[in-house]
C-alpha cells in the first residue's frame, strides 16, 4: 500500500528517539501499516534497530518478549524444564492464519498494540497473565496486563507518544498447565472465539475468552470451577459483540461450550478435581 502522506522515515536507535512527533507512528514489523491507507500518518518511526534482544529470562522462571519480537522468533522457542505452557506460544500464533512470510515480519508487539478483539498475542498474553512494559514520553516507566491494555475491537489506553518495550511473561503462568481451543465460522476464517484455560501450581484456575469478545474476559477461581459456575460465568460476561463473522449470541454459545471441554481437559492432565460430583 502506498501511504501517500508520508513524507519521512527515520530509524530510532535510542530512548531518545523511539517517541513519535504528531504525525509519526511507529513501525515494527510494519504488516498492517503497509496494508491499508494511513492518511493521518505523515511520517514512519522504524524500530528494528533499537538492538532489543527477543527473548529474555526474567528472576522467577519468566519471560520477557521484546514489542519486536516476531511472532516466528516466538513460536520457535523450544520448550524449558518446567515450561508447561509452552504449546500455547504456537496454539495462539496458529489462530492468527498468517502465511509463513507475515509471521517472519509480524511483531508480538505490534499485534498487541492493534488490539484487535481476534489478535493472536492478546489471546497469549491474557491467557498467561502478561504484563505490558511501557516507556512514556516523560521519562518513567508504567506496568499493567495485557488483558487491561485492550479497552475494545482495535481499541487500547495507551497514551499519546507511549511505546510498548516489552510483554512480560510470569514464571508460574509459564509453568501452568493449560487448554486451548479455537472456532471460526470459515475453516480459514479470523477466529470467532478463542478461549484458554490455566491450572497453576497452588490449584487456581484461570479462563481467557478472545475474539469473542471485543476486549479480553478473564475469568479467575481459587480453586477449579464446577460445569454450572463457568458456564454461567462465561454467558453473563459482557462484550460479545456482533460482525459478518459471527453472531453475539454464537460467540457467547461456543465460549461455554470451548471452555467446558478445557475445564474437563485440564481434569485429565492435572489431575486436579475440576468440579467433577458438584454439578459436573
């Protein structure tokens, strides 16, 4: 796509030089900036060159993902002792449906920062508890979920300048044991729903729903669910909404039904009662 009122292109190699003037956005891995008109945009901000390393091991047995990561680097990590959550990093990026080339361009960051209610590492992130690391224009550094960044469908409280660094991924999410399930209208469609389910090491339980939803739904317990809290946990959450892909009323349908069959996956892997005689 030719962005036509684009008039400079400039690298950042430095703090200094990451934050975008009015006009400028940034650009990572560049996948949906150079895929439609960007009127408003009047010049682009490259950081490629910044020097992030993609993956770095934070105390406690957890990840921290650079913005420019690409999602190929991701789903190329290789398993960790401990690491039982690692089939999610290619289960997400899978529910994306991206040909081999935009995985090799399309960033973690970037895809996040979209925050598209279908977005692959907003589904990831949510499902394991990740943190956005932001660098603000005055200097200081803010924290918060992933799954608080997304307000709505492309929609995210970044404020105006801020840059995300990283998406920090905890130790004892990444050592859960988790489900996940997918379901699109289109054996190749945008993904209608996407719902994981976690289990951590002291027997709390956490449900994701995406895609489904126009900003993420995370659903936490103690202890495992039974079939009827979930199930009335899931079709009371706000945010299902309604498109050409997929009906409200569906997507609030196949998230109870998705997250039911992980609820009695994650019994079986476990070996946690998930609610199994209390109204399973």
């Amino acid at each position: 796509m030719d962005l036509t009122a684009v008039s400079h292109y400039r690298f950042a190699r430095s703090r200094d030089e990451v934050f975008p003037a009015p006009g400028e956005q940034l650009v990572a891995g560049g996948t949906w900036v150079f895929s439609e008109p960007q009127p408003a945009t009047t010049g682009l901000v490259d950081l490629s060159e910044m020097g992030w390393a993609p993956v770095e091991d934070l105390p406690g047995g957890g990840l921290r993902i650079a913005a420019t990561c690409t999602i190929a680097h991701l789903v190329a990590l290789g398993p960790r002792p401990g690491f039982h959550a690692h089939p999610l990093f290619a289960q997400c990026a899978n529910a994306l449906l991206a040909s081999f080339k935009i995985w090799n361009m399309a960033t973690v960051g970037g895809n996040i920062c979209r925050s598209f209610a279908a977005a692959s590492m907003v589904s990831l992130a949510t499902a394991l508890d990740a943190t956005a690391h932001i660098w603000s224009p005055d200097g200081t550094d803010r924290d918060l979920p992933v799954a608080e960044l997304v307000i709505g469908n492309g929609i995210n409280i970044l404020g105006p300048g801020e840059v995300l660094r990283a998406i920090d991924f905890p130790g004892h999410a990444l050592r859960a044991r988790t489900g996940f399930r997918k379901i699109a209208l289109a054996e190749l469609g945008r993904s209608g729903a996407v719902v994981t389910g976690r289990v951590d090491e002291d027997g709390s339980t956490v449900f994701g729903i995406t895609a489904a939803t126009e900003w993420p739904t995370v659903l936490r317990y103690p202890a495992a669910p039974s079939r009827e809290v979930l199930h009335d946990d899931i079709t009371a959450a706000s945010g299902y909404y309604t498109d050409p892909l997929g009906s409200a009323d569906w997507r609030r349908g196949v998230s109870a039904v998705l997250a039911e069959e992980i609820r009695i996956e994650l019994a079986q892997t476990t070996g946690v009662d998930m609610g199994f005689g209390v109204g399973a």
